[in-house]
C-alpha cells in the first residue's frame, strides 16, 4: 500500500540523494529540464502497431495536428517515432521510418520542440536535419555513431536504460533488489562515454516504459511505482532525469486513459523532471494543481 509514511521515510533515509545538486539541461531557448515544475513530452505514433491507440497518427497532417494539439495543452516538446517497441510490434527499416518521420518533424520543428524516438543511426543524423532537438535514444547498437550526430547538432540526449541492441530485444531486470543503485552504475559509465564524444546535454531515463522478459502484468508495474517515487535516488548522476507512466488495465480497467494522472503525482512527488506521456490535458491539470495546493 502507498502511504504517506512509506513515501516519508523514503525521503529521509535516502536525504543525502535528494541534496544533491542537478545541471538543468537547456534544450532550447524556451524550455529547461530540471528542478521546478515538471516538464511534459507529448508522444506522437507513427506505428499502428502502437499499443497506447489514442496516440497514433494515421498520416503526416494527423501527426503535425495532434503534436500541435498536445504542444497547446502543455507539452514542452513531442516526441515522434515509426517503429512501436512493444514485442509484437512489426519492425520498419530506417529509410522508411526517416521517409514518415522528416515530414512530421519539418511540420512540428517552427512551433515546438521535437524529439525523436529511435535506436537507429540514419533516423538520428536524418531527424536531427530536420530540425528536431532531442533524440530519445532506445538501443545500443551503434551508439558512439549516434552519440557523434548528437554532439555534431548540440542536441539533448534523452539516454534510455538499455544494455541491448536497442528496445525491441527484451532484457530482464533485477526485480528483487534495490534499483537506484544499479541504475546510477549503469548511467555513470555511460555518461562519461557520451561526453567523451562531445554530448554535453542529458537526460537519463530509467526504461519503465519497456517490455522485460522477467516481468509481466502487475508485477511491473509494482516495480515502475517504486522506480518513480525513487527516481530522487538517481540524482548521484547529476543530470535530470524522465520517465514514461505505467498503464495498468488490471488495475484501472475502463479508467486507463486516467492511470497517467495517478501516477503523475507519486513521480512528481518522487523527483522526475521530465515525463513522456500520453494523456497530456489531463497531466498537465493534474500537477498544475500540485503546483497551486498546498498541505502545510
């Protein structure tokens, strides 16, 4: 159970954690990720494979018209992408998903910020041309190459957990330990690498949004709740930190749409500066009233 006495003692147990210090990352002239008011990234789907099915656009005019829509409800900044990473999911080379995404993002880049969500060098070099600022990188096949592009172009690295080649090859996670401080092990090599290469924008990503081989159903989402209310615990790193929402049907059956405001207040509550997400009206009222509220 959740209770105001599990999440205060989570607190003050790990209060060296939540003193540290994080570099906000510029992403653009107009938005900043870090410490403050949360920063929505609206999702766009290209993929009809897509299991989120209200965030799927059926054509270039649908995705420019509901990443404009979610960017007036208060996303921050859209994230694209044409291949979908749940495992069922029908792979699309990297020409085809370059043709789909460039127009979209040509259509996005003059009126918000555009993220592309891809593990596949000729998408980054190919997105980030046209104008998008982040790249949400999901696999680690061919990194370094994908890393150059974004140094190349100043864009912000939006650095997913992943040991594999990219999401779409189901890993397993620890499911019975402490992940902070797995999840800063693996993040702190990886980070260094990155600005090896001349990244100087990051933000980590824990990879709750993923399918894994060890976890199914309610099981992870139990894991993703811990992961969010202690995503403070990443801030070692030094860098902001995102998540994705989960989406439980067992739980929320007909109330789905409505699970992403539930858990938006424990991950704001537990020191996620950035979330994806889908249902970007309903977030965005959601912590606009934590940010109005007081219980003091």
């Amino acid at each position: 159970m959740i209770t105001l006495a599990a999440l205060a003692e989570l607190h003050e147990q790990y209060a060296d954690d939540l003193a540290r210090p994080v570099e906000p990352v510029r992403v653009s002239d107009d938005v900043v990720v870090g410490d403050g008011s949360v920063t929505l990234m609206g999702v766009v789907n290209l993929s009809k494979d897509s299991t989120y099915r209200e965030s799927i656009a059926a054509s270039t005019e649908a995705a420019v018209r509901k990443g404009l829509v979610q960017a007036a409800q208060g996303a921050a900044m859209i994230d694209v992408g044409a291949e979908a990473s749940n495992d069922d999911a029908g792979r699309v080379d990297a020409q085809r998903q370059v043709d789909q995404l460039v127009p979209v993002i040509e259509g996005l880049a003059p009126h918000t910020v555009v993220s592309v969500e891809t593990y596949r060098p000729l998408v980054v070099k190919a997105a980030l041309e046209a104008g998008a600022k982040v790249v949400n990188l999901t696999g680690r096949e061919d990194e370094d190459e994908m890393l150059a592009s974004v140094a190349e172009h100043d864009a912000t690295l939006l650095m997913c957990f992943g040991t594999a080649a990219n999401v779409r090859e189901a890993e397993e996670l620890p499911r019975d330990t402490d992940l902070a401080p797995f999840l800063v092990d693996h993040f702190t090599e990886r980070l260094d690498h990155a600005r090896s290469l001349g990244v100087t924008k990051v933000v980590v990503d824990p990879g709750m949004g993923f399918s894994y081989q060890n976890l199914a159903s309610l099981d992870r989402t139990r894991l993703q709740t811990r992961v969010i209310t202690q995503t403070f615990r990443l801030r070692a790193l030094g860098v902001p930190a995102a998540s994705v929402l989960p989406h439980n049907l067992d739980i929320f059956e007909d109330q789905f749409r409505k699970a992403e405001g539930f858990f938006a207040v424990l991950a704001a509550l537990g020191g996620v500066h950035l979330l994806r997400i889908h249902e970007i009206d309903h977030v965005a009222t959601v912590l606009r009233a934590m940010d109005l509220l007081e219980v003091s």
